[in-house]
C-alpha cells in the first residue's frame, strides 16, 4: 500500500460536500500600477493607464487578490483550508477552471461597432461586413441588414468588434450562416413504402439515413400530418459524422380516435433537416403515406 494514500470514509465525503455551490465576494480599487506593470512583462507598448481607463478582458485578474493573515496560513503558503474551501485531506491544491461572464451597458461613451465573417468557427480574422456601426450609450441591442446575394454556397461564422476611445472587445456570434447550394447534394433515404397503423395500437416501422456523409451533424425532424390518427416517436433523428449510413428507426403507433370514420389516411414526413452543412439544410426525405385502420367501435374510448 501507497504510504501517502488518503481514504475518505462516506462520512466525511458527506461533509465536504457541503462546501459545493459556496461564494466568495471581493472587492479591491482599480489603480494604474499593476496594469503598468503587467503592460512591461508582457512588453507592450500600451497607453499610460488614466482615471477611467478600461481594464484590458482578464486583467482583473491583478486584482481581487487573497490577503490571509499570517496566522490564517497553510503549509502550502495558502489560507488554511475549512474556510472557503473544503478541509480536503490531500497534499496538493488544483484550479479545475473558472467561468467568466462579462456584463452589457457599461459603456461610459459611444462605441462603433464593425461586423465580419469567415469561414472558421472561431475565426479570429475575417471579411469585413460593416464598418463604424454607432452604438449609443445605455443601448444593448442593435441591427443590421446583411446581403448575402453574391456569397457562394457555405457555412460563415459572424463575429463583431465594438471599439471606444478606451477600449475594444470582440464576440462571435451564436450560430452560423448556411447558404445552400441550388441543388445541394446531401439526400436523405427513406425505407418503409406504403404504411399502415390500426387504431388497436397497430405500429409501422420507417427506416432513415443519409445517402452520403456530412460534414456536420444533420438533425432530420419527424412529424405526423394528423396526430390523432398516428404519432411517431422519436421525434428527431441525429446523423453525425459517424453514423450518417446507419439507418434509424421511426416507429409509427395508430392512434384510436373513437370515432366510426374508416380507414383514414395520414402521412409522415421527414425533414426539413437542421444542419451547418450546407448540402443539408433544409433538405427533406421523400414523405411516408399512412393508413390508420378504423376498428369499428367505441368500446374503450376515453372523451
């Protein structure tokens, strides 16, 4: 056995637990030097820091330091644990990662904002949409019409940049811009012909895969044209890079509308596909024609 291996009974467990979802606030005074200072280490050659100055994304790091007294020290040089972190039993520390947020509406100026696109979803250059869009102090949201009339067919990624005398931060846009080709080349095979469902819970099965690989994941919905003669479960359909020539399967379940009407007829249809690759989107499998078989009676029904 391992001389340095620390076991933690369920007890104890259940009592480091609770330090999950625990908070710490701190405040502190943005002053010049620490910028300064890390401005020379990184040997840039930024503007001299001025009251109202904005902190460069990240910086804030230089501040927000912990000040633990000396008789509030660990071993490791650290604030002892059983404060705001958990008594932990082991010999190292560990930063499993941080979550930043930074908030809108802050902007003490008016501030130009520039659009562009490219090709890579985390494009850090691109085509220049629009330049010098004016956006006011205290608004949050704005627009912009783009024409997209003489992009060839492809998937674009749109990213902003807005920019004050103090400041400049860039965002990527959720989402992309499809444009598809006239005549995309992704297709969608379907296997299950004429079907037919009974109102007793009579169920077809309906065979779906892509015809030929994506380059991103295709999700092709399924849906019912008369919900009280058939449903179909799943509901979506996911093709990936992986498994786009396996077929999967729909099943399709009769539905009693405790009506006397006959045989009624219903389709299922496949599609408009969702995807980022543009020989997809929107594309759509051939429809299934369905007939729900009329059981002839009431018995049973609820109303």
């Amino acid at each position: 056995m391992n001389p340095n291996t620390v076991h933690i009974d369920a007890a104890a467990l259940t009592k480091l637990q609770s330090w999950q979802e625990r908070s710490e606030t701190m405040s502190d005074i943005i002053t010049a030097a620490p910028l300064r200072a890390l401005s020379a280490t990184l040997d840039r050659d930024d503007p001299v820091p001025e009251d109202g100055s904005a902190v460069p994304a990240l910086w804030h790091w230089l501040y927000f330091l912990p000040h633990a007294r000396q008789s509030e020290i660990g071993p490791d040089g650290h604030a002892r644990r059983g404060g705001f972190l958990p008594p932990v039993p082991l010999p190292r520390r560990m930063w499993a990662g941080g979550r930043l947020r930074w908030e809108a509406g802050n902007l003490t100026e008016d501030a130009n904002v520039s659009l562009y696109f490219g090709t890579a979803a985390n494009a850090a250059t691109g085509t220049r949409i629009v330049e010098g869009l004016r956006q006011a102090v205290g608004t949050k949201t704005g627009s912009y019409d783009w024409d997209v009339t003489d992009l060839v067919a492809g998937t674009y990624y749109v990213y902003g940049q807005i920019y004050t005398s103090k400041l400049s931060s860039r965002t990527l846009a959720p989402g992309a811009v499809v444009i598809r080709p006239a005549v995309p080349a992704g297709r969608i095979q379907v296997g299950g012909g004429f079907g037919a469902t009974g109102e007793l819970g009579k169920i077809w099965k309906i065979q779906v895969r892509l015809a030929n690989a994506p380059i991103a994941d295709v999700i092709v919905p399924i849906a019912s044209s008369n919900q009280a003669e058939g449903v179909v479960q799943p509901a979506k359909l996911t093709f990936t890079v992986q498994n786009w020539s396996v077929y999967q399967p729909v099943m399709v379940t009769g539905v009693n509308d405790c009506l006397r009407d006959g045989n009624q007829k219903y389709w299922i249809s496949i599609g408009k596909a969702q995807s980022l690759d543009p020989n997809y989107i929107d594309v759509s499998g051939t429809s299934v024609p369905m007939l729900n078989i009329d059981n002839g009676a009431l018995s049973g029904c609820v109303k």
